[in-house]
C-alpha cells in the first residue's frame, strides 16, 4: 500500500522518513485562509480547526491517490485566545 503524506511540510516528511516510513508527498491544494476564516466565524476552537484543517487536506489528496493511505496534518496553537499556526 501506498502512504502519501498530504502536506509540503518538511518537517512531517522528515520525521516519517527518520522513523523508517516510506511514503510520497502530495501537497493538498485546499484555502486554509478560507477554511479558517468559515470555522473561526462559527466559534470552532484551535483543536477543530486543526482536525478540519487535516481532514480536508487528506480528503483532497485522496481523490488523487485512490487506494492510497493518505496522512493529512495540521497544528493550530491557542495560546491566550490569539491562534497561531
């Protein structure tokens, strides 16, 4: 089976690698400005933006490797009501 890692971040595709994993990298083409904008909007905290943030990410890059394991990933910081990312 084929593993694709849905991200640009080199970090994420170092830290496979250094594990001994195997894997593509694909980044996903989604707006993240535009997602987090719609679930800053609605309330969502840090942790949900980052789960629909990784979600999406690993949707998107599925539709182009059918059959593949596809790793999305995404990290959002709260500190003090003020989000990072």
């Amino acid at each position: 089976m084929t593993l694709v890692l849905a991200s640009a971040s080199a970090a994420r595709s170092r830290l496979l690698s250094a594990a001994g994993v195997e894997h593509a990298v694909d980044p996903a083409q989604i707006d993240e400005s535009a997602v987090k904008r719609r679930l800053l909007a609605s309330g969502a905290s840090a942790r949900s933006i980052a789960e629909a943030l990784a979600a999406d990410k690993a949707a998107s890059v599925s539709a182009r490797h059918p059959g593949a394991l596809v790793i999305g990933a995404d990290q959002t910081l709260d500190l003090a009501g003020v989000l990072f990312d």
